[in-house]
C-alpha cells in the first residue's frame, strides 16, 4: 500500500474521530457550571483601565 494510501485512510478514520471527540470535549469544556464567571471577566480583561 501506498504511503499517501494509508495515511488518506489513517485521516479519513481517525482523524475524522479525533476531530469529533475534540469538538465534544470542547463544547463541554465551554458549558461547564462555572465557566460563564470566568468568560466574562476575561471579556473585560481588554476594557480595564489600570
């Protein structure tokens, strides 16, 4: 088999679950209980004035 053969097949299995958990893990990481206080003060960390 072919380099480019095996690595196209490796990326379009894997890859394609990687990309998958990835994603869930970080929508999960971004609705986490908590995580809405820590947004928004890194969302004025740019608009204070020290």
């Amino acid at each position: 088999m072919e380099t480019y053969t095996a690595m196209r097949h490796m990326a379009d299995s894997w890859g394609l679950l990687c990309m998958a958990l990835f994603f869930v893990g970080a929508v999960i990481f971004a609705f986490r209980p908590g995580s809405r206080a820590l947004a928004d003060e890194a969302a004025q960390i740019p608009l204070k004035d020290d």
